[in-house]
C-alpha cells in the first residue's frame, strides 16, 4: 500500500519543462486561469505558519511596495517590511533570485540570457500573472509576493499593499483587502480514469469547482509509477492549470513503453507550490495494442546473382523483427519468404532463388514483441535481367559519298541472338583539342545493317577533319556489345582560308622578324612562307608546321628592301591565296664616324675640297653642305652621296663654310665635319 505522505513528497521531486512564451498553450493547459485573476485585488494564502500575499500590478522596475497589516481589534496598520518590496531590480540579479528555476525559466522563454529573460516576464501581461501564482519563486523576483510570517491562523486581519516609487515615495495605488487567515488543503481529485490507444495516454478526473470561495488550487500534476520503480513522478511536462469554469478535466500524453502494469494518481496545486493530498491510486495496464508503422522506403537491388532488399531500422522501440513479401505479380497473392524474423538491427534480406528475365516484387512488413505486424510496405521491384550481350558488329565499312556529302556506313549482320533490340551507332569528330565525346546516330529499334550520316544537324562535314564512327549491338535486357570502331577522313577539295596580317619587321639590320595569324580553316597542316626581292623576284623560304607562326630571316642584306608572302596548305595540299606583308627595308641606325682632315685649296676652276677616307663596310659615300656662316644653317651642294673623297665646286661665293657628312647605305649620316673654309 501507497503511503500519501511519501506520494507527496515524491510528487516534489518533479521537472518541470515549459515551452516557448510565445506558444503559452504548449506551456500550460488553460483555458480562461488567466483572465480570472483581477488585477486591483490582493490574493493570499496561508501554508503552515507563513501567509503568501499576491498582487499582479504592472510595476516599473526600481518601484515596488510596502505592506501593512491591521489585526482585528486593532485601529492602526503596521507596517510589515522594512525597506520597500521590490523583486529583481537588474536582469544579472533574476538568476540567483531564481536559483535551480532560472534554467528552466530561461529556456521556456527561449531567452539567450538574464536581460531577455527578464523582459520576457515583465513585458507579457498573461504570462507574467500565470507565473505569479505557479512559482513563488518567479513571484517574489517580479516582486509581486510578500511572505508574512508574523500572522496568527485563524484570525481576521486587514492587508494593505502601498506601492511606492523608486525613492520609497508613495505612487498614490493602494490594493487594500480583509481576510480571513485560514489554511485551504487541496482537495483530492476524483473519478480517475484511464485509456490507451498505443503510446497514446488519456487520463480523465473530476475536480469540483470553489464557487465563490477562492480554494487557493492553480493546477494539478499526473504522478505515475510503474514496476521499476517504488515511487510516483511527475508524467506531465505542461502546466495543467485548474479552470474555475470547469469540473471534468482530460490530460494526454505519451508513454514509453507498452504492455506493462503502472499505477496513476493526480494531485491539486496551490499557489504557494504545495501539493494537496493526492486522488485515488489507479492500476492500469497499457496495452500493446497497436501495430508498427508502415516500414518505408523499401529498395531491391540485383547484386552478385542474389536481389539484395534493404529498408531502413524501423523507430518501433518494440520491435522485434521483419518479415518478407514476394510475388511475381503486383496485383497477385505475396508469399511470405522466410521463417524467421529479419534481425530488427539489420534490414537486409537477400533472395538467392531467382531466375533470369523475371520481374519480382517484394513487401515488408514490422512485428513487434506482442506479435502486432503492421501493414506491408510499398512494393519494390527488380527484374533479373539477361546478362549475356550480343555478339559486336563486323566487317564495319565507312564512305564518304562527295556528290551527296554524307557517310555511307555498313557492317556484317552476322547471327542476331533471339532478343535482339537495336543496333547503335555513334560518331564523334578528332580535332586538335583532342577526342570528343561520341554522338548517337541511332534510336531504339534500329535492325539495319547500314545508316546514311548527313552530318551534325544534317548540315555535312568539314573538308579534312578526321571523324571516329562505331556501332553495337543491344538486346532487350539492355546487354550491349563490344563497340566496332572505323576512322574516315573526309576530302579536302576546297582550298583553305589564307592566314592574316602578316607582319615583316627589320631588326638592327641583321634580321628580318615575319609573323601572321592563324588561319580560321581546321585543315591546315602547314604554312608556306615565300620572300620577294627588289627585283620582284618572289621565290620559296620556309615550310612551317601550323602551330609556328613566326619566323626570322637572317639572310636578309643591309640596305635591301623585301616584302614577305605567307599561305595555308591543308593535308591534300590545296594551298591558299598569299597573303603579303608590307615592304620592309633592311637597315640599322649607327651612322658612321666623323669625317675628318677636310682640307680646302683655291685651284684655277674653283675650289678644291679634299678629307680624310672613313673606314665603313657599309659607306655609301659622302655629302657636301655649305653655308655662309661657321655655325649657321647648312645646305647639301648634291642630293646624293659622292663615292671620291674629293670634290671640285667650280662656282662659290666669297668666304663661304663647308663640312663634310658620311652616308652609309641605310642612310645614316655621320656628325658633320669641323666647318672650314678657303684661305683659312
């Protein structure tokens, strides 16, 4: 036999686990608790020697109250507190005001920390007041409970609750009220009542409204017991609050396990969190009366000659195993394939008696450990197929046909296997990026032994490029053949499109640099690079492969001029139009040395006008310039170059200057000699 005292003991030992503020009805079980707390009148209620005194005024933080109690007999109020009640005056403080509470507190909140906890309670009229009267704890950190001590049970007193603002001055609000201290026990619930459907618990009781007494009870709490334990815990996780408006409560939740004996009882809740006697123990039995759920996602796979079948772990905490469905036809009888459960741990079952070419479906269902067996799963299915491919095409022959522009393609038929499907053929071009993927010519259920490829898009074929074709054979089981490869080339017979901008730049005099762009045609296997002389003279000079499109020609001779001509030949040797450069002329830009040693003479026909030779493999010759002041502006007497190193100037004005230039033969002409003139 349950003793009561320790049912209420243990009935303390309970944990709590509230929900979001913003979800209040998955914290607590209510209907109008909440709106039937006033808020201009005092509540109390007396537990043993102590009075618990409530009000839910909506008090600024920093303001609180001071409280007074007048004694019958007695005219004047006394006061009860020394400093104002205040509750929790800084978010950091909520925590230890709270103690173990605030974890919970917090997270029902779905707070992060002490400040949004805090507001969370202030700032939620509804929820504030419930938590009022369901913790004290909660109560007195809203500063909203005093706890008199001082009062005698069973006496008629007078409370009075000031409030005063932060500096302890009054606000002007007075909740003033008589009472009669008087402890209220809770009364036992009653008519308990219990059904199962599977996990899913319903608890009924009978609790009889107060009328117009106020009974102190806020909620009730559902202990539980079961054969592993000796004592009762809490089995609600919500608050279950009392409804004055009702008398016939129901409660449901969810229990762990089935088809074991438990006892239940309910207690009542005061506003203080004490536990009124608890109802009547009932014995109940929770009945496995419900089957596994459906198992899903049920796959058959065909592997190493067995179809393996899988399904994921059932959640069933009961389960005890698996059984297994086949049939050859969907809509037909399903046999059960083995004697033994499928290990609940490992959903695997592989069917090993199967033959090829058949289609099986396979259903599972769960069993528990009272033998319940829950409907069958969706069906999966895996036909066994024919593994043996058919014999790959011969004798594999490609055409290019040039008056239609298309690929005749033909192979040897050979024996077809009786499930023979399809023939696939496939092409792909081989350009210089290298191989590309195949394209497939051919669709299902093509039994020819030729095909006629008009191109990608029906479009023909670009003149020289390579294009790989194959062909295989498929059956109805999806077996293919070994792939019959051919490599065509299609003919070149349309000369290739010339390169561009070909570009011929003298270098210091030594070198001639040419380079082009490349060709926009796929064909081309090398370029042709050809040099015309000043006499026109335009003859071969370099083969190049067609990735090198530069050169330099070091035969080039100084002072000459060239123009450079450069084609594509593709790989039948049909050879562009040439493409020329601009005429370049070979020459560096080092003019010769000074002239020196210029000498003048009066002779009878004029003035003789001799210098020093200049040692020059490329001197052209030498330019004479006058003028008629020594550091004035000098004009050549000849446009071109003299090759003698004297010169006779047979007309010449009185006291006139000279100098003397080299010219080589790219034109560079040298600083020009120290100015001299006749007599001096």
């Amino acid at each position: 036999m349950i003793n009561r005292t320790s049912l209420l003991a243990a009935g303390m030992q309970r944990a709590i686990v509230l929900a979001p503020v913003l979800a209040l009805s998955a914290v607590f079980i209510w209907n109008d608790a909440a709106a039937q707390i006033d808020a201009d009148r005092l509540r109390h209620a007396v537990r043993g020697d102590s009075v618990f005194v409530y009000h839910i005024q909506q008090v600024p933080v920093g303001q609180g109250f001071n409280i007074y109690r007048r004694d019958e007999g007695v005219d004047e109020f006394v006061r009860l507190n020394e400093f104002p009640v205040q509750g929790v005056v800084y978010p950091d403080e909520l925590p230890s005001a709270l103690g173990e509470l605030y974890e919970q507190v917090q997270s029902a909140l779905e707070a992060q920390n002490p400040v949004q906890t805090f507001f969370a309670l202030r700032s939620n009229s509804i929820l504030g007041r419930l938590y009022t009267f369901v913790h004290p704890e909660v109560a007195a950190a809203l500063g909203r409970l005093y706890i008199d001590t001082t009062a005698a049970p069973g006496e008629k007193v007078s409370y009075r609750i000031e409030f005063v603002d932060d500096l302890g001055r009054p606000t002007g609000t007075v909740l003033e009220e008589d009472v009669t201290l008087e402890e209220m026990i809770p009364e036992p619930p009653s008519d308990i009542q219990l059904s199962n459907d599977g996990y899913a618990m319903t608890i009924n009781w009978h609790y009889p409204s107060s009328g117009r007494v106020d009974d102190k009870v806020i909620r009730f709490e559902i202990l539980e017991s079961g054969p592993d334990r000796d004592d009762f815990r809490v089995v609600n996780t919500r608050f279950i609050l009392r409804d004055d408006n009702q008398t016939e409560y129901v409660h449901h939740f969810t229990t762990s396990r089935l088809g074991i004996p438990v006892q239940y009882t309910i207690t009542a809740v005061d506003i203080t969190g004490r536990q009124g006697p608890a109802g009547e123990i009932v014995d109940f039995f929770i009945e496995d009366n419900i089957p596994p759920g459906v198992v899903e996602h049920v796959a058959a796979q065909f592997v190493e000659d067995v179809i393996e079948v899988t399904w994921p772990v059932s959640p069933e905490p009961d389960l005890s195993g698996y059984r297994v469905y086949r049939s050859t036809d969907l809509s037909g009888e399903f046999e059960l394939l083995q004697e033994d459960l499928v290990d609940p741990f490992f959903p695997v079952y592989r069917d090993r008696d199967i033959e090829e070419n058949v289609r099986y479906f396979y259903k599972v269902t769960a069993v528990d450990f009272s033998g319940n067996e829950s409907a069958m799963s969706a069906a999966a299915m895996r036909h066994v197929p024919d593994r043996t491919p058919p014999p790959a095409p011969e004798e594999f022959r490609a055409e290019f046909l040039k008056d239609e522009g298309t690929v005749h393609l033909r192979w040897a038929v050979g024996e077809r296997p009786r499930d023979f499907r399809t023939y696939i053929v496939l092409r792909r071009k081989i350009s210089e990026a290298g191989e590309t993927i195949f394209d497939q010519l051919t669709h299902d259920d093509y039994r020819r032994n030729e095909f006629m490829d008009p191109g990608a898009g029906g479009l023909g074929f670009e003149e020289g490029v390579f294009y790989e074709y194959g062909v295989l054979a498929a059956d109805s089981s999806r077996n293919f053949s070994d792939t019959t490869k051919i490599l065509l080339q299609v003919p070149l017979v349309t000369p290739p499109e010339p390169p561009g901008n070909v570009m011929a730049v003298n270098h210091d005099g030594i070198r001639v640099n040419v380079s082009w762009t490349q060709t926009p045609s796929g064909a081309v296997v090398y370029y042709n690079v050809a040099r015309e002389t000043p006499d026109n003279e335009l003859t071969h000079f370099r083969r190049l492969p067609v990735r090198e499109r530069r050169l330099r020609d070091e035969t080039v001779e100084l002072g000459m001029e060239y123009r450079y001509a450069v084609s594509a030949v593709d790989s039948a040797g049909n050879e562009s139009e040439p493409v020329f450069s601009d005429k370049v002329q070979v020459r560096n830009y080092d003019p010769p040395r000074q002239v020196r040693n210029v000498r003048i003479a009066e002779i009878e026909d004029g003035l003789e006008i001799s210098w020093e030779p200049v040692v020059s493999a490329h001197l052209a010759g030498y330019k004479v310039y006058r003028s008629g002041l020594a550091t004035g502006v000098y004009e050549p007497l000849t446009e071109d170059p003299i090759e003698d190193t004297r010169v006779i100037v047979e007309e010449h004005p009185v006291q006139m200057w000279y100098r003397i230039r080299a010219v080589d033969i790219s034109g560079n002409e040298s600083r020009p000699s120290e100015p001299v003139r006749a007599g001096s």
